[in-house]
C-alpha cells in the first residue's frame, strides 16, 4: 500500500468534503459545520468504544466482537477532525505547527 505525505492527505481532505458537500447540500455553513462537529463526535464515540472493548471493559458479549478495526477507527478520527477544519476554514497543518510549538517549550 503506497503511503501518502501530508500535502497528498489535505487534498484527499478538499476532495472528500467536496464528494460530501454534493451529496449532503447544507443550507448553510452554520449547518455544515454543526453537521461535521457532530459526525466527529460520532467517531470519537466508535474509537472510544473499540478502546473500552479492548480493555474489556464493556459487557462479555461485546469483548467477543473482533471485527471492529482500531486502527480503522483512529484513521476515521482524523479524517473528519480534517474535514471539520475544512468546513471552518482554518489550515490545520498552520495550527499543527503553532501548537508543537507551544508544546515543546512547556516545562513540565
């Protein structure tokens, strides 16, 4: 499987929010981003859920679902927190770059 470099992904980001746009016809851009806030919630939920089942820490007859793919789930997370950023409007790889900034000057 080829890997892709970040600028490669952002493109696959303007390419799937557009797929979505077209699909989806938001009103809005109020609507829009309600609506990708939300899926990203969803997502986060089913990572969430993948982790729990991993720890067993949900009822027996969910621990012995192994179909569910975390790695799959995780990619999920990212690709709508990019679509997210998308639809406010903002450059992520900008904000990327101020926050590991941040972060490697704390003192802990």
């Amino acid at each position: 499987m080829k890997q892709f470099g970040f600028d490669e992904f952002l493109e696959f980001v303007k390419w799937e929010y557009e797929r979505i746009a077209t699909r989806a016809k938001f009103e809005t851009r109020r609507e829009d981003i309600l609506a990708g806030t939300v899926k990203l919630a969803e997502e986060v939920g089913e990572l969430s859920n993948e982790v729990l089942r991993r720890l067993a820490l949900v009822r027996a007859e969910k621990i012995k679902d192994t179909d569910v793919d975390i790695e799959k789930e995780w990619a999920d997370c990212v690709i709508v927190l990019f679509l997210l950023a998308h639809r406010i409007g903002f450059e992520p790889h900008n904000a990327l770059t101020k926050k590991i900034a941040i972060l490697k000057n704390r003192k802990y």
